[in-house]
C-alpha cells in the first residue's frame, strides 16, 4: 500500500502572476481520503496560500467542483485510490475562468440559470384561501430527477459546446427550466421557450452526452435537453399543420 | 439555501477578481476531441452526417436523371456500377450504418414515453426504433425483388 500520493495543482496567483503554474504537493496516502481531504491537508499542513471552495464534504452543495485528470468531479466524492499510484492533477473546472489557484468565476453560470426563469410561474396565483396547489405522486416523478440539480458546475465544464460556443445556456439551466416546464403548477412553459429557443438555447446542443456521465445527481442533463428539443419541434408541427389550434 | 449560499460567494468573487488582478481564460483547442473515446465516438457519429447527405444527393441526381430521359438515366445507372462509385458507396454504407444504430441508441434519451404509471424502458424504445428499420428495409428488400 502506498504511503504517500503526489499531487499536481493548478496555481494562479491572480494578485501577482498572470499565467498559471501546477505546483506539486507530496500528502499522505489514506485509502479513506477523498481528493477534498488531500487539498486540506494541504492548506492546513503544507501551504495556506492555496485557494478552493468547498462546504458540506457530502455532495450536497455543489461546491468542490474541479478537474481530476481532466475529468470534473465533486472532490468530496473522489476518493484518492482511484487514481494510484499517481500523479493526481488537479485544476479549476475548465470553460469557467479562474479567480485564484482552483477557485472559478462562476457569474455568467448565474446570469444563464436566471434567464431560464428556474421558478414556478402562475398567469394568476390563487387566494391562499383556496388552499395549495394539488401535485399527485405520478405529477412529482415527472421532474423529480431534474430537481435534484445542486448548481455544482461539472456539466457545464464537461460540455465542449459551452467551450467553443460561451453563449450557451448550458446543460443545468435546460434541465432546470425542464423540471420547471414539466410541474404541473407551473405556466410558465412558453416564457421559457421563448429563451431556450433562441440561437445560444437548445439546438447549440448536438449531444455530445458528457453532462449526463458526470452529473453527481444522475439529473441527465443531455436527456432534458433532447426531449425539450422533441416538444419544441411537435410544437413547430402542431402549429403548422393546426394553424387554427389553440397555441 | 444552497443557491443564496452560491450567489453570495460569485459576487464576492467578482469583487475580489476585480480588486485583486484578473481572470484566467482557458481556451477550448480544436483538437479536443481527441483525447477521450466517447468524444471521438461523438465526433465521428457526426462526420458520418456527410455520408447521409451525400446518399441523399445521390438518389437527388438519381431523380433528375429519370428526368432527363432513358438515355442519361442510363449513363447514370452504369456511372453507379464503376469500380469509384461502389467503392464510395461500400464506404459510406459503414459510416450511414454506424450514424443509424449511434441514433437509434440515443433515441431513449429524447423520447420519455408514459404507460398509465409506468415509463416505458430505454431499451424498448430503442428496440422499437430497430424493429421499424427492420420492417422498412424488409419492405424495399421485398418490393425490389419481386418489381
């Protein structure tokens, strides 16, 4: 078993470099450590200067999102013996810009998700004195998988098309505004088209698929995208052959 | 609470950005599809859009060759028999057959289909895409043998 385990980190020393640098670190080799465990060590044992976001270490909140050679993942659901006997290169996640060492600039991931309008949205809310909004089991498991997005990232580092094309809303915006199109409290269908419709919406997606095989939560973002793509185009016919139907 | 918790650390973070030097930008290379089998896999199901476009083109000269009459027509059907036209053929053959079955295995992912409670399987759905293949080749199959 080995005792120890090199990694490799992206450093960006944005405040007084301005190119990148990988430094390497030697940490202990525990069968129990997640890569997160090891960027610890590292920042508290060996060198307090390194930057990275993490918060509840469960795969919850979505935060330690990073490229492990060249693949993004959670870092708190990576473990280490994946990748012996080393080296472990570690980086920000890709098609997001780097603030500081593994730490990303994420306000045009944000700006995207807003577009989509990820809320229930009513032509009328109802008087609370009519009670709540009924929603059976069956109506829940229609978009249950694609709520259970936590805004991580990965798919969006994993997506070459947001890569070469930045315009693009992206995987996790698409999936969201599905689980919102696809709650049967929600009106709010065609608002939603009128953004994912446009040029920088659905149809930059040629599926490539990756967003699906590195979601965390098994949301399949490409799935999303590809059905929301066949509703559009029923739509387009429905509306040419039934010009006369309720739109 | 994880959203607002999001929210807040990406203005910090511009804040800081802004303050504290700039971004670094990584750009995606051309070639980035060449380091991982799925993307080549991706790429050349892609590619082999051409091959589909060019059978299309070739039953479009097809057409305007029965239209031009017997005698170009003609010409036409003994261009497809030249040693380049079956190779082209025999070649985009693969590529079409590789560009049907890599569809008709993602079918599943744009078709979700309700049953009462049940959704119907992935796999049904892709096993129904290769039975109406069958069914059509069968069909052309059976009316060019007995036309």
């Amino acid at each position: 078993m080995a005792e120890s385990i090199t990694l490799e980190i992206f450093r960006y020393l944005s405040e007084s470099e301005t190119k990148p640098a990988f430094q390497t670190y030697e940490v202990p080799f525990r069968r129990d450590w997640v890569i997160l465990d090891a960027l610890n060590y590292i920042k508290d044992n060996l060198d307090g200067t390194l930057s990275f976001r993490w918060s509840c270490r469960m795969g919850v909140c979505g935060s330690c999102g990073m490229m492990v050679d060249g693949t993004p993942v959670l870092t708190c659901a990576t473990f280490m013996e994946k990748f012996l006997p080393g080296p472990i290169r570690v980086e920000p996640l890709v098609n997001f810009p780097a603030v500081r060492d593994l730490v990303i600039e994420m306000d045009d991931f944000m700006g995207k998700l807003s577009r989509v309008k990820p809320w229930i949205i009513r032509d009328e809310e109802k008087p609370l004195s009519q009670g709540e909004y009924i929603q059976t089991p069956a109506q829940l498991h229609d978009y249950k998988q694609y709520s259970m997005c936590i805004n991580c990232m990965l798919c969006y580092a994993a997506c070459p098309i947001v890569g070469l094309e930045p315009g693009f809303v992206g995987p996790a915006a698409i999936a969201l505004a599905q689980r919102y199109n696809l709650d049967n409290r929600d009106q709010g269908k065609k608002e939603r088209m009128e953004v994912l419709s446009q040029d920088d919406g659905i149809y930059e997606c040629t599926l490539v698929g990756e967003c699906s095989v590195v979601c965390p939560k098994s949301v399949d973002p490409a799935g999303a995208i590809q059905r929301y793509k066949a509703t559009t185009a029923m739509e387009w016919w429905k509306s040419l052959l039934l010009p006369w139907g309720k739109k | 609470m994880v959203e607002v918790v999001i929210t807040s650390v990406g203005q910090e973070m511009s804040e800081y950005s802004r303050r504290n030097g700039g971004l670094y930008q990584r750009r995606t290379p051309i070639f980035w599809w060449t380091k991982k089998w799925s993307n080549v896999k991706f790429i050349t199901r892609e590619l082999t859009s051409v091959f589909v476009a060019g059978y299309a083109l070739v039953l479009l000269f097809q057409i305007r060759a029965l239209f031009q009459g017997p005698e170009t027509y003609a010409n036409f059907l003994e261009w497809l028999k030249t040693p380049i036209s079956i190779t082209l053929h025999a070649v985009g053959f693969l590529f079409v057959l590789f560009h049907s079955i890599t569809w008709f295995n993602l079918a599943p992912k744009a078709m979700v289909i309700r049953l009462g409670k049940k959704t119907v399987p992935g796999s049904l759905i892709a096993a129904s895409n290769y039975a109406a293949w069958l069914v059509v080749s069968g069909l052309i199959t059976w009316i060019l043998a007995f036309s």
